[in-house]
C-alpha cells in the first residue's frame, strides 16, 4: 500500500460539520451527567460507582476525540481564518464540556472513601484505579465545584492567547537570495556549508522575531498571570508543583536534574562544553555564532537525503530488529496514512504525535526534509505513537501518562535508528558526522531543555513581581544560553529566541521531561545493550502498556535500574561521554 504524504482524518470526523453536530451532542450528554450524578459520587453504591465511572470515560473518549480533531486540522490550516474560528469554537465547547464535568473530580477529592472503592482486576477497572489515585494526589490543591467551574471558563478565555502566539508565528515568512521560506523550511539553509547563508538566514530570522517581541512578551506575560492565579488559589507552593505531582517527581528530584545539567562545573555541564568547544577547533574559530552550533563540518560529504520510502524502510527495519511487535504497530502508521509528513504554507512548524482515544490511531505531524535528522524526528514521533497504541490496554481513563514518561518512548526510538545507521557506519568522516549529529541531538534534549526551564522558572518568578519587560526575558534567556552553551558559542544575536519556543507559550513546565526521559533512556539502553536482561524488547514493551498505571521508578525497577539513586541523572549521561570519547578519537584520526 502506497503511503500519502497527508494525514487521512476521516476515522475522527468525515468533515469540520460533523465535528461541529458532534461537539453539541457531548455538550448534551456532559449535563445530563452532572444532572444524574452531581452531589451523589460519593453515596453510590459499587457498581453504580462502576457505571459511573464507565460514562465518564466513555466522555472523555468523546471529548479527546473533538479536541484532538480541531488541534490536527488547525495545525495544518493556519492561514485559514475559518479554520481557525472552528477550532477556537471547538475549544470553547469542549471547556463548557469540562466545566459540567469539574463537579465529578472534586467530589472525588473532597468527598469519596477511597477505601470502600471496588474495582476488579481486568484491564479498564485497573486504569480506573490508576486514574482515581492520580486524582487524589491533587486532593489538596482541588477547589469548590464552583472554583473549578470558573477555572474551565478562566482557560476558555486563555486558549485564545495561546491561539494568538501560534496565528502570528504561522505568519513567519523571510526571504534568502530571492526564495521566502516559513520556519520549518529554514533547516535546509542551517545545513548549507555557506557560512554567509547560515548568517544572513539566522539575522533574519531574529529580525523578524524582534518585530514583534513586544507582541509575544504581551502575550507571555498574560499567560504567567493565568498560571499565577491558578498557583495561588490552588495553594501550590512553587511554579513548577502541579507538572511535578503530574510527572511523579519532587521538587528535589528537579533541582536535583537540573544542577546535574546547569551547574558550574558540573561533569554533564562540562560535556556540552567540550563539544562545542571540539566544533569550534574544526571549524577554526575562537567562537562559534549561535546558528553555527549545528553547522556541517568542513569535511562532511554531501549529506544523504531520504524519501519518506525510504524514511519508513530503515525505520520499521531497525525497530523489527529490536522488537517485531513494535514494528508492527508503527507500520500501521505508514499504511494508515496517519503521518502528515512535508512543510506547506499553512503549517505549523515543528513535530508531534497526536494522542486519540481508544479504537483511533494517533496522528504523527513533521516537517520532513529528507536529512538524516529528519529520519531521526520520524522515528522520534513513532514512538510516542505506539506508545500511545499500547497503552490503551488500560482504556480511556488508564492510557494517561506523564510527560517524562510520554517522551521516554519517543528518546528510546531515536537512540535505536542512530545506533542502526551507526553500526552499519565504517568511514571514519561519515561516521564522525553521524557521532556529531547525534551528540548535538542530544545537547538540544538535555542541556539545552534545562537552560529552557531555568529561563521558564526565572519568567515565573519575575512575573511574581510584575508586568515582565521583553528587555528582561531576554537577558534572562540569554543569561540561560550562555550557562549550557558555554564559552565557545557567541549568544550575540539569540536574544529573541526565547519568543519562537513554543512550549513556553502552550504548556507550563514541560521542556524538563525531554532531558528527565533522556537520562531515562540512556540507563535503560544500557541495559538493553548489555543483554543483562534476555526479554528486555518484551518487557519494555509492557513497560510502554503499563506507563499509565506505574510511575517510572516502578518502571524502571523492573530493569534492575534504581532511579532513586542520587547519582541517577548523572548515570544517565554515561553513553553520552563514551559517545563523546570516541568523537574526539575520530577528530584527532581526521585532524
């Protein structure tokens, strides 16, 4: 079966019309089951707390079908205003939707006895444990019913700020020697071994970010306050509590990550370092500019292109070697025309995997160019969606995972095709290129991520003090950069950055879970490289299954890997020094 380079939509919605009908039966059936079930959850018997239970995941499915639809067709039509109007008005229903629900999770926190709970053991009713001990963890932090009602329409009215930020990238549009590129095309011009295209690309691309930082600094600052708000009615102690008790981690775990990562003299800090300082020797240059960190090397050969044929054949090759199972499924993707896969006027930039309720097949989004990093997205964005296949075991309530969880699949996926196209690697320049790659990839998941979230942590508690000036985000990004990039990058000119990461703007506290799951998938790959554990492919894909119903020290513990060890995040950057190591073996052999 010949793949399509768009996603086929038709097993959600057949058009926007019958998204729209669809969105006003669920508000429908949302207040009948307040009408039916408001002031009574914790009074019902058993089984009717069974059955009630089920109605509430069956809506949940329905709405994660409604949100997840309006997301995939806006992030594909930008430029379409009416696009644009059917996804505010589908994000507007599906808040109504949650605010006749909000009254359902309160009575659980504030009034239901867990302990007269009684749940079977098949698959869906372990999900549904799983989710209610998820929702009494923020048992402190849950409001009245009114409260939470308010706080649904108080994101209603946030979701357009962050519809704005996005409406107004999608507008990103430069000219480079007479050709206009969008954001997502400008990868091909970071690749180019013209140093002068590298530049001009990048000084435009900052100018136009300047242009309009008054504009996204309004738009950040309105977003903080939002988040701010929520923190002090709900009581949470720090910024970052609410992604923490989400992702099972402590405040001391984080900072424990981070200071692995950021502080001054670090080993891992020191590795960041080293290779940019190793980047800087080749090229013949005391300091690199900033777009240069990703630069070719003088000596590489022209890059091999892919097709997306292509693409998918070393893909599903390399993940049948590790897992038949795992191979299947992500086929499913390819042949399913699940996967939209080349940048247009129009598009978003960037890539990710859409999660879908039970009995629809994830959406994979990428701009794929044909490098080799773009095979290595690809790869990325099929993990997160036979992730998100497999854990639908549990049922709607009990697919939930964490973010550091979610994007542990997605780093375990990559690492695999890198090591495929590594092995079979015997030149020593095209090896040292795959090396340098691979390592910049992994400097932009952990070190750079982390720099993100200490400039995220440090908007947060200026915003404490007030309205923050685009002046200060930006010496507070730079001050960020400079500390992962270290003394052989020049910062000069990255100023504005800070206004084109995305995930600053649509989630709070997210960018530490790439480099959370990177140390994660580093301990487990070098399990699975040692062979100490014979069924290892088989046990992590129940690992993948059970992500919803086990958090990952649990996870983990079942690879004989203790992720309370103080030395954990640390462990974890072992294969990034043995893969640095023999970096700089190879340039000393090329030199």
């Amino acid at each position: 079966m010949r793949m399509s380079d768009k996603w086929n939509l038709s097993d959600i919605f057949v058009s926007v019309d019958e998204a729209r009908i669809v969105s006003k039966k669920a508000l429908s059936i949302c207040q009948d089951f307040r009408k039916s079930y408001e002031s009574k959850v914790a009074s019902l018997a058993p089984a009717s707390f069974h059955e009630c239970l089920s109605k509430y995941s069956d809506i949940c499915s329905l709405l994660c079908r409604l949100d997840s639809y309006a997301y995939l067709v806006w992030s594909t039509n930008l430029n379409d205003k009416d696009v644009c109007a059917f996804y505010q008005n589908m994000q507007d229903t599906v808040k109504q939707c949650e605010k006749e629900l909000a009254f359902f999770e309160v009575e659980i926190c504030k009034e239901l006895d867990y302990s007269q709970v009684d749940l079977g053991n098949d698959d869906s009713e372990r999900g549904m444990r799983a989710w209610l001990e998820k929702c009494l963890k923020f048992k402190p932090y849950t409001l009245s019913s009114e409260m939470e009602q308010l706080f649904c329409d108080q994101q209603s009215v946030t979701d357009y700020w962050v519809r704005l930020y996005n409406e107004e990238r999608a507008k990103f549009s430069i000219e480079v020697q007479r050709r206009k590129y969008n954001e997502g095309e400008l990868f091909e011009l970071y690749n180019s071994q013209d140093a002068s295209l590298r530049a001009e690309a990048e000084a435009k691309r900052m100018k136009w970010y300047e242009q309009r930082q008054d504009l996204f600094a309004l738009i950040y600052n309105a977003l903080l306050r939002s988040r701010a708000i929520a923190q002090e009615w709900r009581h949470y102690t720090y910024p970052a509590e609410a992604a923490n008790l989400s992702n099972d981690i402590n405040n001391d775990d984080l900072t424990n990550l981070v200071d692995t990562f950021a502080k001054s003299g670090s080993p891992a800090q020191a590795l960041a370092h080293r290779y940019y300082a190793l980047k800087a020797r080749l090229l013949k240059v005391d300091k690199l500019p900033y777009q240069d960190r990703l630069a070719p090397y003088p000596f590489a050969e022209e890059g091999r292109r892919y097709s997306t044929e292509e693409a998918k054949e070393l893909i599903l090759k390399t993940f049948a070697e590790f897992s038949p199972e795992f191979a299947k499924i992500a086929e499913m993707f390819f042949n399913k025309n699940c996967i939209d896969f080349y940048p247009y006027e129009g598009k978003a930039d960037g890539a990710y995997c859409m999660e879908m309720p039970v009995g629809i097949l994830p959406r994979v989004f990428v701009d794929f160019n044909g490098y080799v990093e773009d095979v290595d997205t690809l790869a990325h964005e099929l993990g997160h969606a036979v992730h998100e296949y497999v854990s639908k075991k549990y049922g709607e309530l009990g697919r939930g995972k964490s973010c550091a969880q979610a994007e542990t699949a997605s780093i375990f996926a990559e690492q695999l095709v890198f090591d495929a196209l590594l092995k079979a690697e015997t030149n020593p320049k095209r090896r040292f290129i795959l090396l340098s790659k691979h390592i910049e990839e992994t400097i932009a998941t952990t070190h750079r991520q982390i720099a993100f979230h200490r400039f995220e942590d440090m908007a947060h508690k200026e915003r404490a003090n007030g309205e923050v000036s685009a002046q200060k985000l930006q010496e507070m990004f730079i001050s960020a950069m400079n500390n992962y990039l270290g003394p052989s990058i020049n910062t000069q000119g990255t100023e504005f950055i800070w206004a084109g990461i995305h995930h600053f703007f649509e989630w709070d506290y997210y960018v530490y879970s790439y480099c959370f799951s990177c140390c994660v998938v580093n301990s487990l790959y070098e399990v699975y490289k040692s062979g100490k554990v014979s069924n290892f492919a088989e046990k992590y894909m129940e690992m993948l299954a059970d992500s919803g119903i086990e958090n990952y020290r649990q996870a983990l513990a079942k690879f004989g890997i203790d992720a309370s060890c103080p030395t954990f995040w640390q462990d974890g950057m072992r294969l990034f020094e043995q893969e640095m190591t023999e970096l700089e073996t190879l340039a000393e052999q090329l030199m």
